[in-house]
C-alpha cells in the first residue's frame, strides 16, 4: 500500500450503509469539506443529526448503480457482504473504493489517525492486526498532546513569513531554530519569536540573527 493523504473539499463521496461502521467511515469524513450523501433505507441517530444539520444528505433507499456514477470515493459500509461486493464491482478503475467488511475488494484502505491541528499521524497493519492499529494510535495520542496544535500553527506562520520576507541564505537557520522543543509548550515564546521576526521585517534587519 502506498500512503498517501486526499483533500477531499467539495468532493462527492457516496457511503452505502448507516449502520455504525457507516457512521464510523463517516465520522472521519465529516470535517473534510467534502459532499457527502449516505445512502441507505435506515441510519443511526447521528447520521439523522447530522442529515439535520446539512451536513450530509441522506437518501432513504437501497443503492443503485446511478448514485455511484459521480463519486470520487465510495465507500461500502452496508451489514450485507452481498450487497459490499456488488457496490465494488460497479464503481470504475478511476474511483476510490473502500469497502468496510472486505478491504481486498477495494482500492485503498482507512488507516487509524491522530489529528493534532495541521499534525496527522496514520497507523496501519494492511489489515493485518486492527487491534495492534489501535493500541500504537493510543500511544500517539499520549506522545502527541493538543499541544502539537497550536505549535503547528505557528510554526506555519512563522515558516510564511520566514518564506516570504527573509532572503534565502538566512531561512535554513530560522525554519530549523522552529524546530527546538523548547518552543512547544511555550505559547509566550512562540508570541516573542514571532514578533521579533515581524520586527526585524519592519526594521529592515532580515540578514542578522535572531537572539536566543
């Protein structure tokens, strides 16, 4: 398997299913921007709450081939292996397909993922050991804290202005200084490099060091 991440923002996805492995393909879709529509005579509650919420669009029927005809990515979630294989075998070689219960059917596979802000860590075992997926995503979490997002926030700002206004034999030092660990869990510091960069843009001293 090749890994790789998708921007999905104003994409077709079609989810056959509404049961809870729908709703757990759908979870980690929901705030990628994408068009969502879940096909499927019944759905969970969340499902319903977010149909409500114009979130998704729920349709109230069985898939038929002409909702799949538009999709960049399917996903077959339905609780009939059957029903799984079929939806597979309509969609063409240029869809994405995933299908829950039979992933060799499909073209790519959902890995476990951590979401710190702009930090994404995907684990996988190529369906392996689902469960040694979920144990490593569980050590993540705890390396990783909700710190790592604000960090990455501002190591983007500082990295495009670092970009955009320093002449290209200072960035290598600047963007590597961003790195130090120390900055982490520093919100102040953070604040104080960012100033002294907007500073030394205004002062017109882009070519000196920053202080420690």
């Amino acid at each position: 398997m090749y890994p790789i991440h998708i921007n999905l923002t104003g994409r077709k996805v079609v989810v056959a299913g509404g049961g809870l492995v729908a709703f757990r393909k759908i979870k980690g879709l929901i705030n990628e921007e994408a068009k969502i529509t879940v096909i499927s005579p019944v759905v969970v509650n969340e499902i319903q709450e977010w149909h409500a919420e114009q979130k998704l669009i729920w349709i109230e029927r069985k898939v038929v081939r002409e909702d799949l005809v538009e999709a960049f990515l399917i996903v077959a979630a339905t609780n009939c292996t059957e029903s799984n294989s079929w939806i597979a075998e309509q969609a063409s070689p240029k869809q994405l397909v995933n299908v829950a219960d039979q992933p060799h059917l499909g073209n790519f596979i959902v890995p476990s993922v951590v979401k710190r802000g702009k930090l994404i860590l995907s684990v996988s075992t190529s369906g392996a050991s689902p469960s040694l997926s979920k144990s490593i995503k569980k050590e993540l979490q705890q390396k990783y804290s909700e710190d790592y997002e604000s960090y990455l926030d501002f190591l983007f700002e500082c990295r495009s202005i670092i970009k955009k206004e320093f002449p290209q034999n200072c960035r290598k030092a600047l963007l590597t200084k961003l790195t130090d660990q120390s900055f982490l869990y520093d919100e102040e510091k953070q604040r104080s490099y960012k100033q002294e960069l907007l500073k030394r843009i205004e002062r017109n001293l882009v070519n000196e060091p920053i202080n420690e």
